[in-house]
C-alpha cells in the first residue's frame, strides 16, 4: 500500500529538512513503485518561502484526514512563529487524532510540542534548540543526545505513533528507520547506499556539535562547570554538585536542565569524555592513565562513555588508533 505523507511547511523552514526526507523517499519509489506519495502543505497556500528565501508551491492544510498515513513537520528558523499559528496547531491535534503517523525533523518537534503532542512522551530536537525546548515544553521527555526517537502508539488513549529527529542531517536517518520499519532492512540499506550515508549512524548528536553550551558567561552553573573541568578527579555526584550550588539536589538537578538542556551527570560525562579525546588525541600517555586522570576510574568506564557519547572506543582516538580500547 502506498504510504500517503504531508510535509508540512511554514515560512522560514529550512529547505534541507525537507530535501532529505524526500530523497529517502524518492528513492523508496524508485525501487519499488507506489510505496510513497507525498504534498507539500503549509496554512498560507499557495507558496511558503524558505529561510533560503526561495519559494515553494503549497496546498492549504487537507481536510480530511483519513487520506494522510504520515504527517511530517520540517524544522527552521520560522519555527517560532510556527509555534504561535493557531491554525496550524489546531490542525496537527485533529492530525494525530486520526490515525495517522506524526513526525518531525529537526526543530519541527518544538511545533509538534506546542500542539500537545508530545507531553509526556520522549522527543528530541537539534542540540541548539535543547534549553528552550526543555524550558518551553518541560512536559516532553527531552533526549537532548539521540539522533532520532520513535515513540509506539497507544491506541487505548488516542496516542499517534511519533517519529523526531534532530539536525538537518538526521532527518535522513529518520527516514531510513522508517522505510526500513514499513518495507524492510534491504530497501533501507539500499536507499542509504545511493545517498552515500550510513545506514546507522553511531553515537549521539555529541560527536558532531556541542551537546550543551557550557561556556555561557551568563550561565548559572558557569563557574561550577569550570570547577568540574578544572578537577575531573573529583566526585562529581549530584549531591555535591547541589552541595557546592548551594541547592537542595532535587532544585539543582531541574534548574541545571532547565538551563542546559541535559542532567548535571551527563554534563559531567561530557567534560571528561572532551578531556579524555583531547588527551588521547595528544599521544603523550596510556589509555589507563587518560581513564584516571579524567575521572572515570577504569578504562571500562570510559569505554562505555565514548561508546555511548562518540560512538568509537578511547584506542580510535589515538594517533593511527584503531579497533577497541
């Protein structure tokens, strides 16, 4: 059956977002004809105009619902205004209402969030976008570092099944998980093959950009994170976190994602996984002894954090390294 999709558009979005998506498509229906039928639709037909400042031809926002299988919400500067488009979000309530898969790449998910969709439930978004999101939406299950986050439907309380991705770029792994969830790993392959992407990208949005902005001098916890970065040895536990903050650790732990976007351990891990890569980088000591140094206590431990934040093992970070470490 074909898969019938609505890219929705708003002025302001990147063209990116979109292009991708399409192109994961596209070559879908090259291979195996009718899998995928798509519009572009926007609520101001009959063009919406890129943050590129090119215009694209859309239709309104369809009426009857039941001829849509996925709604798709591209991100962009516009996003914003996207957000307060009380047209706009009244339609994406009745979308998820009737069936129909909901998705968004990019900063769509803060629109998707305006309109409810995501309360309660794990999203994510692009890494610039994570403190606003978290402090605008804290109902939503952020997870600041995933390149892509399915969320199943619950049919016994009208929940649509929900696709977000984060940057531009994860759209297209986004995509790829889907024509693999609806057609198969060989068609998904496939498609990855003749974009000359990875079919699964490894780790988090960390290895690519910084997963938060630790460096703000208007920041809260500024100090405190140079403290961290100064002395990675040191316990680095919420509750002294909270004791040196001069917080109760429950207040610490919501004000520091609130501001950050991420939980002071994963901060944490972040600064001795960015020392540790640097060191390592360097060639100057032992594995064992970056592992030390930086606070992880084992070489295991900081195995298993640059697994989880780069995606490749400490030994691929040493000069000509390569294979586990």
């Amino acid at each position: 059956m074909t898969c019938r999709i609505a890219f929705v558009l708003f002025p302001g979005f990147q063209q990116f977002d979109l292009a991708g998506p399409m192109a994961v498509f596209e070559l879908a229906r090259l291979t195996r004809p009718g899998s995928y039928d798509w519009r572009l639709v926007a609520s101001a037909p009959p063009a919406v105009h890129s943050s590129a400042g090119v215009a694209w031809p859309v239709q309104g926002l369809p009426r009857h619902l039941g001829d849509l299988d996925l709604v798709m919400v591209i991100g962009g500067d516009g996003v914003d205004a996207a957000c307060r488009d009380g047209r706009l979000i009244a339609w994406l309530r009745r979308a998820s209402k009737s069936g129909a898969r909901v998705a968004s790449i990019c900063s769509g998910s803060l629109v998707l969030a305006a309109a409810g969709l995501l309360d309660e439930r794990t999203a994510t978004t692009h890494w610039s976008r994570s403190r606003q999101f978290a402090t605008d939406f804290p109902a939503v299950r952020l997870q600041p570092d995933r390149i892509y986050v399915r969320e199943p439907a619950v049919r016994q309380l009208g929940l649509p099944e929900l696709w977000t991705s984060a940057g531009m770029t994860a759209g297209i792994d986004l995509c790829l998980a889907l024509l693999a969830h609806d057609h198969g790993e060989d068609l998904a392959r496939e498609a990855a093959r003749q974009l000359v992407v990875e079919r699964r990208r490894p780790g988090g949005q960390s290895q690519f950009s910084p997963l938060l902005d630790l460096q703000r001098p208007d920041g809260r916890f500024g100090a405190l994170l140079d403290e961290v970065r100064r002395d990675l040895k040191r316990d680095h536990r919420v509750d002294e976190l909270a004791a040196r903050a001069c917080m109760s650790p429950r207040h610490f732990a919501r004000c520091f994602h609130a501001e950050t976007g991420a939980t002071p351990a994963q901060a944490v891990e972040q600064l001795r996984v960015e020392a540790a890569r640097a060191a390592l980088e360097g060639g100057s000591t032992s594995v064992l002894r970056v592992a030390l140094e930086c606070g992880f206590g084992s070489t295991e431990r900081m195995r298993r954090a640059f697994l989880r934040l780069l995606g490749r093992p400490p030994a691929a970070f040493r000069p000509g390294g390569v294979g586990a470490g």
